[in-house]
C-alpha cells in the first residue's frame, strides 16, 4: 500500500509505504518526509520515530475517503525496493 498524505505538516510523513498481511496489519513500513528523513518499522527494528499500526489497516476505499490522503496499492517488488532504500 502506498498513500501520499497531502498536508503541511513538516513534522508527519508524506509518503507512507505499507506491506500488509492477510489479516490487513501492516508487517512492514516505510515512511518517508518531505525533507527526506526516513522512518521504518517492521516485528523486530523501528527508527526514526515510525511503529507499525496496531488495529488492521482499513479497505483502501476508506482510506481514499479521506481527502488529505491519496492511497494506491503497489507491487510487493517496489515495495521491497523502497524497504531497501530505508536506511
């Protein structure tokens, strides 16, 4: 899942990047501020202020309906690229 959060805000995230599991909880995730800081989180390391979400990511339809945010699913490959690139 990818979401851009459309916002001014220096100190949230702009590009929130999220692998999710069967049962719709995030097992890995990158964020990333529009000043280029990096944030990650996954079962077993967290930096730069980032935690995985503790209650099952909702449908992206509900996501979309929040007009701040603009969320498309993506390919594992490019977010494995991104996870990558984390540190």
């Amino acid at each position: 899942l990818y979401i851009k959060w459309v916002h001014k805000n220096p100190g949230d995230p702009v590009h929130l990047y999220s692998e999710i599991d069967d049962q719709s909880y995030e097992r890995r995730k990158v964020e990333i501020y529009a000043d280029g800081r990096k944030g990650f989180a996954d079962a077993t390391e967290e930096g730069g202020g980032t935690v995985l979400g503790s209650t099952p990511v909702p449908p992206l339809a509900e996501i979309a309906a929040i007009p701040e945010y603009e969320p498309k699913e993506i390919p594992a490959e490019d977010f494995q690229k991104i996870w990558m690139k984390r540190r």
